[in-house]
C-alpha cells in the first residue's frame, strides 16, 4: 500500500520574513479571498497548481520553497 502522503506549505514562514506580509495582502496578490490563504495556510486545502506557482511568484521564490509533499506521519 502507498505510503500517506500530505501538502506542507511554508507561507506563515514566508508572509513573516515578507516584511510580515497579511493573509489579505496575500490574497490580493493572488487573485483570492483571505478564507482561501487561511486555508491553504492551515493545511485545510491544497491549492490548485496555478495557484501554487502565483503564491511562489509573489513571495519571489521558487515552488519548492512554498510547497512540499511529505509523509503524513511525522
């Protein structure tokens, strides 16, 4: 059987050393409602792929550093 896996995001980590950039800046940025971010944010919902790649574009980084898929033990 395959091993559960799960979508980690490191936005908090990201909206902090962007100058503590706000769920609704964010949001604004990327074209969605704050309750969106607070989702993905939480863990709640895993964002579809173009919008993965626009929350990487407005932080300025690549995917990778956004979005990981881990073991969901752990």
């Amino acid at each position: 059987m395959p091993e559960a896996k799960r979508v980690v995001n490191r936005i908090r980590t990201l909206r902090f050393f962007a100058g503590e950039m706000s769920q609704q800046e964010l949001a604004e940025r990327v074209g969605v409602a704050r309750q969106t971010i607070v989702a993905i944010e939480g863990g709640k919902y895993a964002p579809s792929l173009e919008l993965a790649f626009r929350i990487a574009d407005a932080f300025g980084v690549v995917l990778a550093e956004v979005f990981s898929y881990e073991s969901a033990e752990g």
